[in-house]
C-alpha cells in the first residue's frame, strides 16, 4: 500500500471539533482527521479553538501522519480518525 500525505493545510471542523486532512493511498484520496482531545492531551495544544489545534498539528505533523499511516493500513485504506486512545495504545512517535 502506497501512503502518502499532501503539503495541504488541514480543515477545521468546530462542530466536531476536530482537524481534517487527506492521504493518498494507492492514487486515491482518503479523509483523515484528528480530534480536538489528541492534539491537546498529546500535542501541545491549549485549547479546542482553530487558532491553538493548527501550529499543534503543524508541529507535530510527522507523528500524526505516521499515526495516520498506520490506521490507513490497519483499514485497508478506509478513512480514519485519530482520537487520544490512539496515542496513549501506541505513542505519539
């Protein structure tokens, strides 16, 4: 399975509250998204507003992509969403 990430910024979605963001698996775009809770209790972030969640995702983005990656293959390629539980199973690293 070939995975990879585009250089886009991710999407704030406050009704959720979460970020999206896109991987390509195998030349199809595939939605993944993180929530509010991971990027404050394993991220940095200070809060659940857009302005706090997005320098902690940009930080910190090689681990969240691995961390999609690794959800991506366990599905087959189906979307995912990284909540807390994810990284406190797994790391962030």
């Amino acid at each position: 399975m070939n995975i990879a990430f585009p250089a886009e910024r991710p999407a704030y979605h406050a009704d959720r509250p979460e970020l999206t963001f896109d991987a390509v698996v195998d030349g199809a775009r595939v939605g993944c998204a993180i929530t509010a809770e991971a990027l404050e209790d394993h991220f940095g972030a200070a809060s659940l507003r857009e302005p706090d969640l997005v320098p902690a995702f940009d930080a910190h983005r090689a681990a969240i992509e691995a961390a999609a990656a690794r959800m991506l293959e366990e599905t087959r390629g189906q979307p995912v969403v990284l909540h807390s539980g994810f990284f406190r199973l797994y790391g962030e690293h």
